[in-house]
C-alpha cells in the first residue's frame, strides 16, 4: 500500500509522478486499485457519491511514457482500449449492484476547473474531473498491471455546483466517503483471492 501520491502539480515530472508504479511493479504487484477525491460533471452524482472510473480522457496532453521506452517494462505503443479491469468492475459491481461508473477526465490543476472547460470535458464525455489518477493508469497498463479505480465525488465541478469551490469542504468530504470506501475495499479484498 502506498500513503499518498506525487501529483503533476506539485511540480514533478510524469515520469517521477509514476515512478511508486514501476516499483510496485518490480516488486511483483499484479493489481493496482487507485482511488482519489474528484469533482462530478454528470448530475446524477452528488458529492459524497464513490464512483466506479470505467475509462479516462487524458486533457494533460502529455504522458509519462513519453520518451525512451523501457522495453522490458512494457510495449512502446501499449493497449489502452481497458485501461480499468472489466474483470475487476464486474466484481465490485457484484459486490455493490448500486454503484456507479463513469469516465473520469483528467486536468493538471492545481486550479479548480473553469466553468467553459467543464462544458467542454461534458460534450467530450466526461462524468468526474480529477487532478491526479491517470498517470497511475497509463504507466500501470504499461507495465500490465490489472488496474480498478475508486473516485470520490467531494464536490460538483466548476459551473454544475453554483457555489465556489471551498478546499476544505473537499477535505471533509473526501473524509466522511473514505469510512464508506474503505469498507467497500475490505470485502473485494477479500473476493479477489
Ligand atoms: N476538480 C478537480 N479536482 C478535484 C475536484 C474538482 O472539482 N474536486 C476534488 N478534486
């Protein structure tokens, strides 16, 4: 288990943002579970809602694979048509028939969306909007790792929610969801082996 994560923002670069990934990897971890605290563009959320990421839309433009591709790591072109397990969806969503799912597009921050690039990331698809998370994903389906992702709706995004973002209502969000979340993690813990 890793305590935190390196985010884009912070300054680092994609490849020291995925860097705990290849670790993980080398160490002989098979299965990634991600979870983060976002903000809901699809309106059926609301916040305190955890919800299943089925697939990603990269609006960093940029990747941690760019660059000099360790073949041993994984292909320089990799596959990213299941980027989240259908195989682990399905058994969470056995675990729990009333949870959702949703495309999760992916802004570098550190500012809080502005209300026309939530508009634009909703006509693309988008159900969530986060700052961190896809990354993680790219470099874990790099190297083949299996990959599930948990979001937690702390807030709605920029524009959906008519108030003005407040951090540490984020916080406490994030903190009330993490009780019912970690539950939730225990039992498909549990069912994975
Ligand atoms: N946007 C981006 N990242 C976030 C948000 C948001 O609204 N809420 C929590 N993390």
């Amino acid at each position: 288990m890793l305590q935190g994560r390196f985010h884009f923002y912070e300054g680092y670069s994609m490849k020291e943002v995925v860097f705990p990934i290849y670790v993980l990897k080398a160490l002989g971890v098979e299965t990634l579970i991600l979870t983060n605290a976002c903000g809901g563009i699809n309106e059926h959320y609301q916040p305190g809602d955890i919800v299943l990421i089925e697939d990603f839309i990269n609006m960093v433009w940029i990747n941690p694979l760019i660059g000099i591709n360790d073949e041993e790591m994984g292909p320089r072109f990799p596959d990213m048509s299941e980027p989240y397990s259908f195989d682990l969806i399905h058994k969470v969503k056995a675990l729990d028939p009333t949870i959702q799912e949703g495309i999760y597009a992916h802004f570098s921050g550190p500012y809080y969306e502005t209300r026309a690039e939530i508009q634009a990331a909703k006509i693309m698809g988008a159900d969530l909007v986060g700052m961190s998370t896809v990354p993680e994903t790219i470099a874990a389906n790099h190297a083949g790792l299996k990959v599930l992702a948990f979001a937690v709706v702390t807030n709605m995004a920029t524009g959906i929610q008519k108030v003005k973002h407040d951090h540490h209502r984020v916080v406490e969000m994030a903190n009330q969801a993490a009780i019912r979340l970690e539950k939730l993690l225990l039992e498909l813990l549990e069912n994975l082996t």
